[in-house]
C-alpha cells in the first residue's frame, strides 16, 4: 500500500479515530485521513488511499441511500374520514414528482385529486379502484432519496397532474431512478378532452402558470385544428382490406345502398340473481342527510306561475347569453328571482342548530341546485346570489353543471348553502313534496312548463305556459303565511320580468 505495511496505517488511524467519525456519519463520498479500522463493516464501503500533499490518505466511497416513505391521505376536512378510490394516476414503478397527481378519491361530499408530497418512485398501491382508503392510513408507498428535503414537508395539495412513467422495457431498480424531464402541467379534465379528440398536448401551447395549459388553450387548438381542416378525432383505418372495385356498369344510375333498420334499445335481461353492493360516495351522504331532513316538521304550498311573459323573452337573454358563451336557461331566472325574494323575507334565508335552539339569518345568498348525476343526488350552491347579476349567475351555474356531470364537484362547491331549488320539471312532473337539506329550513320544486288554456284579463280563453311549484319549509320557524307571502313575491318577478329589473341592485 504505497510501501507503507498496513500495521503502521493501523496504529496511527486509532490516534484520529476520533476525528475520522464525524466523517462516516453522512453516506457520501469522503476522503478521511488514513483509515478507519471500523469503516471496513460498512456495507458497499470502499476504501481507496491516495497521496495528498505527500500524505497518504485513505478515499471513502458509499453509495446515495433511499428509503422507503409511506404516503399517507391526509385529511381533507369537512369531518370526512373515508373515501373510494375512483382512479389511479400511478402504478408500482413509475416516477413522480412533487404536485404530480396520485389519484382521484370520492367522498360523500366530493370528488378529489390527491397529489404526491415527494419525489421519487412508487413501490406499493394499497388499495385497487372502488376500496375504501382511511383517512391517516398509507395510500401508496414512495422510495426517495435519504436526502431529499422535502420528506416530510407538507405540500399544498394542486390540481396539476403529470405523471412520470418508465420507458417501455426498462426496467427501475431500487434506488436509481432520475425524474422525468419535459412534464405538461395541466388539470385531470383537460388530459380528458385532449385523449377524447387524440390531441398531443405537447402541440398546445399552455398560457397559464409556468406554462400550465388551461381549458381554453385546449378549446383554442381545437378551433384552430378545425379552421385548417385537420379531423379533431382521427380516423382509424382498416389493416389488411383493399379497395373493392364497383361491379355497377358505368353510366347506370348510383344504388343507394340500404340503411339496416334501427331498433329500439332492448331491456336487460334479468339473470335471476341478486346483487348486494355497499353504500358510499354521494348516496352514502344521501342517506345522513335524509335521515336528518324526516326529523324536521314539514309543511307544503302549492301554487301556479304565469310563464307567458318569460317564455317570450327568453329567446331574447339566450341570444344575449350566447354571444358571452354562456349557456340560458330559465333556472338563472328562478335562482335571482329567489335571490331578490330572499332580501324581503330574510327568515328563510336561515339555518338552525341541530337541537334547533337558536337560528342564525345569512347574510349571503348561497342557492342550492339539485342535480342529478350518475353518482347519485348532489346539490352544489352557487355563492352570493345577492351580488351576481344574471349573465353571472347562468356561467356560475354552467360550470357547476360541467363539474357535475364528470364527477368533479369539490367540497367548498356543495357545502355552504342556505336556501335549495330542485327543478324536477326538467325530468317530468308538476308537483313534488320536496325535502328540506338541514341545517337550512326552505326549499322549492319547481315543475315543468306546459302550454294550457287560460282566462285572460277580458275573459276570453288563450294559451298560457304554465309552471307549479312546491315549498317545503321548517314549520318551526316559519309559518304559512310567510311562506305564502314569500311565493307571491317570487311569483310576480316570474310573471312580469320588469319588476324584477326594479328590484335588482
């Protein structure tokens, strides 16, 4: 060993043994001086001497460390203590980066993303899709780096998702993995559009954040696809078939080739077994808050509202509305009539306690839409009614709509209402018998349109869109004439659309 015998290298390393072990502490790459005698039990250690200024010293070299962390579900608030998985954004091998989406879980308030804390690479998913996770319990769990900084950081939760995935045929041992370069950051619904119309989002030019690619980056290359001709979705050609030549003689007239008949959908065939499935998601909160609402003393009023008038000046707002691409319909209508009523009779703009001892009037008028989805009844609130105007109140309720649909309605969107509208009339139906959603105390069924002879101010027979609409409110704090008075209100803005305008602010 450069002529020295090791022996000698022994005895004078015990003299700085002392000073040699605040170097082997770190697992890192080191040159200490001389050797340290208990340095030759670390695993994978190697030891190289190499001259130094005339001295010889010894080199110690130990691989980067990465351990195994648990990646718990953190709690997500509003008392929720279990959620389903719906989806998986990550499988066991492929590497993720800090904010980068881990999976979508749905509880019986909403839906929501949860995104990775650390980097590093998956090694175990504990939960297959439709099992239910607890809150506090591991989810997945995540090899880093010994040194990464950010174990055990708390990271604010994002809607970025950019998922890392290994080459096809490589394969990632444990403790070698690199991040991958070059990431999209965008939201879980826009990568759903741009699968939906095969769009490479690297072609998208994102505006937002650090390039973040929104919704509408997205809906402007579709458009520009569009306006140079390119097929939004392309079409999928048939391997293996060639062109079949025409056996028609030529200048015979073209055969129309026959259209096979259209059949009506058929019913399911019922097998004879039962299905039992457990309860959870929406229909889970479904059943809590029922149970609640049958607790409250009920009672109804019924009345019948004139349409004529709105129906006709319909046409004129949803041209209006399309120009700012809003969809119109006649609910922002209910929703800001509801609004305008709510501020002469602040009552039933209320909450009560569960033991209903004392009632607190909001001050902001947070309506409720029920909404039926395929998860079931959900009813999310469009916030500070009071202050929207109507063009505002319809985009708020586009949105809330398009959330719906897709599953993806966050808490803070169906938590905090004060007053409920369920438009029953768009499914069928008059009348309803409507639940109140405690802890408020109203709520109103609207019914469907129908055109119906009607007297007319002179006494003459005409034709006459007609609406009913149910109340149901907490008898006890409100009473009959309340309610009824309340209606009357809500029912002259329907009917004479000029005196809502007066009322507006």
């Amino acid at each position: 060993m450069l002529g020295r015998p090791i022996s000698i290298l022994y005895q004078q390393s015990r003299k700085r043994y002392s000073t040699c072990q605040q170097y082997l502490r770190t697992p890192q790459t080191r040159v200490a001086p001389l050797w340290d005698p208990c340095s030759i039990f670390t695993p994978r250690s190697k030891w190289l001497l190499s001259p130094d200024h005339g001295v010889e010293r010894l080199m110690h070299t130990t691989p980067a460390g990465h351990r195994v962390v648990p990646f718990l579900l953190a709690d997500i608030g509003e008392g929720i203590k279990e959620v389903v998985i719906k989806e998986w954004f990550v499988s066991e091998g492929d590497t993720v980066a800090q904010f980068d989406s881990i999976c979508e879980v749905q509880s019986d308030k909403a839906s929501v993303t949860i995104t990775s804390r650390y980097d590093g690479v998956i090694r175990k998913l504990y939960y297959e899709v439709d099992d239910t996770a607890f809150v506090g319990k591991a989810l997945v769990d995540i090899e880093v780096s010994k040194e990464d900084d950010s174990v055990g950081a708390e990271v604010q939760e994002g809607e970025a998702i950019s998922v890392g995935r290994p080459v096809e045929g490589a394969a990632i041992e444990a403790g070698n993995f690199t991040l991958p370069k070059g990431k999209i950051l965008t939201t879980p619904s826009v990568r759903r559009i741009a699968m939906e119309y095969k769009i490479n989002l690297y072609d998208v030019q994102g505006t937002g954040k650090d390039g973040r690619i929104l919704k509408e980056d997205l809906l402007q290359h579709l458009e520009a696809m569009k306006s140079e001709g390119k097929p939004s979705v392309p079409s999928t050609p048939v391997i293996g078939t060639a062109p079949v030549a025409s056996s028609q003689p030529a200048g015979a007239p073209p055969v129309t080739p026959r259209v096979p008949p259209s059949l009506p959908a058929s019913m399911p065939v019922i097998l004879g077994k039962d299905k039992e499935e457990p309860i959870k998601g929406f229909r889970k909160a479904m059943v809590k808050s029922m149970s609640n609402a049958m607790k409250i003393p009920h009672f109804g009023y019924c009345d019948e509202i004139d349409m004529t008038a709105l129906v006709n000046m319909r046409k004129e707002l949803k041209a209006m509305a399309e120009v700012h691409g809003v969809r119109f319909s006649y609910v922002p209508v209910f929703i800001k009539a509801v609004s305008l009523a709510l501020s002469q009779f602040p009552v039933i703009n209320s909450t009560v306690d569960e033991k209903c001892e004392s009632i607190t009037y909001k001050a902001s008028h947070n309506i409720g839409v029920a909404m039926d989805t395929s998860d079931g009844l959900v009813v999310p609130n469009i916030k500070g009614v009071q202050g929207l105007t109507l063009l505002e109140v319809a985009a708020e309720l586009n949105r809330l709509q398009d959330l719906g649909s897709r599953g993806a309605l966050q808490t803070q969107d169906i938590t905090g209402g004060t007053f409920t509208l369920s438009n029953i009339g768009s499914i069928g139906g008059t009348y309803a018998k409507a639940v109140i959603l405690p802890p408020e105390v109203a709520i109103g069924a609207i019914g469907k349109i129908q055109a119906l002879p009607r007297f007319d101010a002179a006494g003459n027979v005409s034709k006459a869109y007609i609406m009913q609409v149910s109340w149901s409110a907490d008898h006890r704090i409100i009473d009959g004439a309340t309610m009824a008075r309340f209606s009357n209100l809500w029912k002259s803005f329907l009917e004479n659309p000029a005196r809502m305008i007066v009322y507006m602010k």
